[in-house]
C-alpha cells in the first residue's frame, strides 16, 4: 500500500491521522516538523504528505516548497486550524493540491488521501503495466509476458518513474532529487548511464521507449 507522511507538531493529531490511515490498510510515517518531514522524505519513499501549516523550525509553507521542488508529483494535503481564503490561495499557489480546515472529521481526510492518490494514478496494488510489461512496485518485481526480469533498485525506481507519467519530460535535476534524494553528492550524468542500461535491458522490447529530449531530460513513451 501507498505509504503517506504526516507533518504536525501536535502528537495527538498525528497519533488519529495515522491511525485512520493504517485502519485504511494505508502505510504512515511521522514528523514533529518541516526539517524532520525533509529527513523522512529523503530516507522513506513516500506517496503522499498530509502537512500542517503550523509547525515549529521549518513551517508548513516552506516544507510545501521543498516538497515541490524535490518532487513535482507528491501528492501534498495541506492541514491548518485557520480557514482563511488567502490562506487557500497561499498554499495552492505553492503547490498543495488540496486543502483541510482543522478540526476535520478523519474519514474525510482518509478519503480525501485516496482521492488524491487515485488522481496520482497511485494504486493500491502498485503496480504499472504497459504491454506485456509490468512494474511492481511492492515487490519491485518486472514481468516481460511470462520472462521475469531482476533490475538493480535505482534502475527499478527510475522506470517505474517515468513509466507512472508515460510523455512527461523529467530533468536530469529531478530524477536525482526524486530517486537519490537531495543529498546526493554525486554526477547527475549517473542518470545518463541508468537511461542507457535501461535501454539496453528492454531493446527488443516494443512497448516502450525512453527518450531523449535535447536540453531538457527524458520521457518515456508507450507503444510503437
């Protein structure tokens, strides 16, 4: 199951959120605050982030940022005791794609997180599949018809990445940011050498192909 990090400093609200959550067969993690929701994100793969605005060391408006720029993607669910409309407007114009006004009812929220997750084309079974491919993302499985394939982990999280947006471009900066994590110390041109062992492993393969888009990063696209 997808696995969602609740940001808030008040222990109680993330002790009923997670346990609504779990209770939807949901896997949850934690943080007390905005730096500690960076340092789970970046160690955690995470699918979902329930913030609150309110937090201490870093707030909820600068962890949406961060979350953002790191990845695009994340499906963000912003939490605060205020309702004010130019809060609202605040948080989508930094990225929050929806919005809960404490105090909330928790199933409300629970429904909420599945419809983002099913907006984000996050399922619960993980898994993608294009042709006779298929990506398992619980069990980081690939099937090739009846052939089943092992692929190093980044090489796994870098396909399943591409393949969950089939046509959108992907910089070399966000395939780095999203899979190694922002930490890393290392050449974005690793991202060059996993597209081209890719290639190599699927190149009888017909139902995709990644591609290189001049300036900007890759896309990977479906069928002939």
């Amino acid at each position: 199951m997808p696995t969602i990090l609740v940001a808030d400093d008040d222990a109680n609200i993330r002790e009923l959120v997670c346990l609504f959550l779990r209770n939807d067969g949901f896997t949850t993690a934690e943080a007390a605050d905005g730096k500690e929701a960076l340092a789970v994100f970046a160690s955690t793969q995470v699918d979902l982030v329930v913030l609150d605005i309110m937090m201490p060391v870093m707030d909820g408006w600068t962890l949406c940022k961060e979350l953002r720029r790191a990845n695009p993607d994340l499906p963000l669910l912003m939490l605060t005791a205020r309702g004010e409309t130019w809060e609202k407007v605040k948080g989508f114009e930094l990225g929050t794609d929806d919005y809960l006004t404490k105090p909330f009812d928790p199933l409300e929220l629970t429904a909420r997180v599945k419809s983002l997750l099913k907006r984000y084309r996050i399922g619960s079974t993980q898994t993608i599949q294009f042709g006779n491919v298929i990506l398992d993302r619980q069990t980081y499985k690939v099937t090739r018809g009846a052939e089943s394939l092992t692929l190093p982990l980044k090489e796994f999280e870098l396909l399943y990445k591409l393949a969950g947006t089939p046509g959108q471009v992907y910089t070399r900066e966000q395939l780095i940011d999203q899979i190694w994590g922002m930490d890393y110390a290392g050449d974005n041109r690793t991202i060059d050498v996993h597209i081209k062992r890719l290639r190599e492993r699927f190149a009888a393969t017909p139902d995709f192909r990644i591609e290189t888009v001049r300036g900007l990063g890759y896309r990977l696209e479906v069928g002939e």
